[in-house]
C-alpha cells in the first residue's frame, strides 16, 4: 500500500512537489535557528565560564555581596590552604586563583615622562606557571596578536585594541596606578610583551592581564586572591553537577556568623546565566511549535485545494467499495510520506548550513562595540546531535495536521455528490 501510495506521489507532482517544497523549508529554517540560538547562548555562556564565573566560583561571603564592584579588600585570604584543600577534596576539577582590579595605566615617552594614560581593567592569573591550565581555559596561545607570552616577573599581556590606542610598544614599561588591598595608592611598573585579541568588546576595550604573584606584590595581596575558579577538566558545563558540588562546599566551609568565609556558587546561579540556560532548553521548543503552527496553515491550505482537485479520484475509490476512512487514512500515510521525504531533505541543507555558519559565523563586530556582554562579536552556530532530529518533528506534524484537517472534508460530502462530479 505505501509503494502504491509512493508511486502516486511520484507520478502527480501537483500532490507532492508544493507540499515537499512547503516542509523542507520550513525544516530548513528550524534545523538552522535552532543551530545558530544554541551556538550563540552557548558562545555566551562559555565566554562567561571562562571570563568571569569559572564552572564554580569561590569567594568570600562579602565579596559575594559586591561582587561586581571586585572589593579586593573582601577577597579571600590563605588561598594557598585553600587550594591544597579543595584540590585534595575534588581532584577531577581544575582550580585556579584570579584577581580583579582596576587602575590608570600609564604610558612614557623616550624622557620618562607621561605620553598616554587610559583606565584599565586588570586580571591577575597563573601566567608563568609552565603547568597553568590558564592558557586553555582562556585560549591565549590562539589569542596573541603580537609578541611573545610573559616568561619572566612583572611581564604583562594587554589588549591589542587598547594597545594601538595608547601606542603602547612591546617590550617597555608601563606603570599602573591602582588601590592595594589595604585602601592605599599604589605604583608598579611592567613590561609589555605581547598583546592579544579576544573578539569580545568587553575585553578587548582595557584589559590587560598580570601574573597573579605579581599583582599580589603590586596589590599588597599576600596569598590572598579575590576569586577561586574552578572548571571541569573537558570545559563542559553540567549544571546539575556543578549545583550539587557548589551545595557541598557550602555545607562543609561557609558560615553565616563569618562574612569572610568561603562561599562557592555555581554559573547558573550568577546574575542572568541561569534564565539564559533555562531559554537554552525551552528555545528549541518555541522553534517547533512556530514552525509547525505556520507550516499547518500553509498545508492545510495546500490540502483543501487538493482536495477539491481530487474529488473525483475519491469518488472513484468510494465506487470501488473504498470506505471513507480507507481513504482518510491513505490521504495521512501520503503526508507521512510528505513529511519524512521533507524533513529528510530541509534537514541535509540545514545541517550543511550550520557547520558553515559554526566554522564561519556572522560578524556582528560593529554593533557590539560597546557592548559590555562577554559575547564574541563573530556569533557561530554549534551543531549538537539534536540537530539532525529536531527537524523531524515540526515536518511531520505540519504535514499530518494539515492533512488531518484537509481530509475531513471527505467525510462531509455525499458519495453521490462525488459520483457526480465524476460525471462531468
């Protein structure tokens, strides 16, 4: 019966060419959307991960409470202890110290004296430890623009755009101008030995980046640290993972009468990452049904018209001794039929144009200058396994409800009517 069925479809193109354009158009557009929104809260959440919250962040509970301010003067203290500990107590993931801090770089001409100034914002991580896992997480290998990562002391990587926008050379000194720990000024000179170029506007305007030994020297931070980061080996996020080990680490090291004591909280849990996450999953959802609302109309419509084209066809059948339902139900097994040779097709040319928009991606550099979203201004899609199915499911329902409702007009008319119609 479904060769039978096949073989109609193929010979009548007025019955199948319409309706298989119709659903693999719309697959097209649900594989690529789907694509390209989990690609870009993905590229957001990863930059955020990597950036600023870690998969895990430990500080301490007042600086919790000012986070976004980074007061260096409610950071965590005995950060060394605290790693042996935590490192000894979860070994599967990555920890790593960082400080936030911010300051008036300032850059000399050939006499000493003040060429340029520009406010900068600082991070201080494990840049010359040969075994940092820093250079992973935050891709600076990829990242360098021009010269040579830090090898010795006081060496610092800036921005590239901040860079060219002071005229800052390579290996000469600046100084910073910042706030140490305590309240008081404070002056340090470095050397700059590279620069680098992250895509995200939020980073590449001011930032430079310092060995964390030497900010601490600079900060007056001995073994202390604002922030500890703390990362899944493969870099993967797992939400529900890292909820219940933040739980852990809460019930085990954080004291409500001690308001500098640890306090671990999880990725989703800092400011709008969570609801972002939460979009994530739902966002699929949203697709389909908007794709499978818009497609029944247009099928329905195609059906209806079809129908009325093949009232005389059906009342062939009915003369045959076909029952009514014999024939509603051959009408839904051809927009199965539609429906998977449509989805099949929408989704090859979908998948082809995610991987070319997750190598290739759209810039959207220029609207995002002043953007302070820790979001890549090349926005890629990202192709999951769910991918190849989610388009399955808006081409097959399209094309059976269409149907379903298009067919009911077969048990609305009279079998003489239909013989009727033959007639002429």
């Amino acid at each position: 019966m479904i060769r039978f069925l096949l073989i109609g479809l193929l010979r009548d193109r007025s019955r199948s060419l319409f309706p298989v354009l119709m659903v693999s158009a719309g697959v097209f557009l649900t594989v690529v959307l789907y694509a390209y929104i989990k690609g870009m809260v993905g590229d957001m959440v990863d930059a955020s991960a990597r950036f600023d919250t870690g998969h895990v962040k430990i500080v301490s509970r007042a600086y919790h409470l000012r986070e976004s301010q980074a007061p260096n003067d409610l950071a965590l203290l005995g950060v060394d202890d605290l790693l042996a500990t935590i490192r000894t107590i979860h070994p599967r993931m990555v920890w790593t110290p960082r400080i936030r801090f911010g300051g008036l770089l300032d850059v000399p001409d050939a006499n000493g004296e003040t060429r340029a100034q520009g406010p900068v914002a600082g991070l201080a991580i494990d840049l010359l430890n040969k075994d940092t896992p820093e250079r992973n997480i935050l891709k600076l290998d990829e990242s360098l623009v021009r010269g040579r990562m830090p090898e010795q002391p006081d060496e610092i990587l800036i921005s590239e755009t901040f860079g060219r926008k002071l005229g800052v050379p390579l290996d000469k000194n600046v100084t910073l101008m910042s706030a140490t720990m305590y309240g008081s000024m404070t002056l340090h000179n470095f050397t700059v030995v590279g620069t680098v170029h992250f895509g995200m506007a939020a980073l590449d305007r001011q930032l430079i980046l310092v060995d964390i030994n030497d900010a601490q020297r600079a900060l007056d931070m001995t073994d202390g640290a604002g922030e500890i980061l703390g990362f899944k080996p493969e870099l993967d996020y797992a939400d529900q993972e890292m909820r219940i080990l933040s739980q852990s680490f809460n019930r085990r090291f954080n004291s409500a009468e001690d308001e500098f004591s640890p306090i671990m909280h999880a990725l989703s849990e800092k400011d709008l990452l969570g609801e972002i996450l939460e979009m994530t999953n739902i966002g699929g959802g949203i697709i389909i049904a908007v794709f499978v609302f818009a497609m029944s109309i247009v099928l329905w419509n195609a059906g209806l018209m079809n129908g009325i084209r093949r009232y005389g066809e059906i009342g062939v059948r009915l003369a045959m001794g076909e029952s009514k339902g014999d024939v509603y139900r051959s009408m839904i097994v051809e927009a199965v039929c539609i429906g998977i040779i449509g989805s099949v097709v929408g989704t090859i040319f979908g998948i082809l144009t995610a991987y070319w928009l997750q190598y290739h991606g759209l810039d959207f550099t220029d609207f995002m200058r002043q953007s302070t979203m820790l979001m890549s201004g090349v926005i890629r899609a990202k192709v999951t396994p769910f991918s190849y199915v989610i388009g399955f499911f808006p081409g097959l329902l399209a094309s059976v409800i269409g149907t379903l409702f298009a067919g009911i007009g077969v048990f609305q008319r009279q079998t003489a009517q239909l013989f009727k119609e033959l007639e002429v």
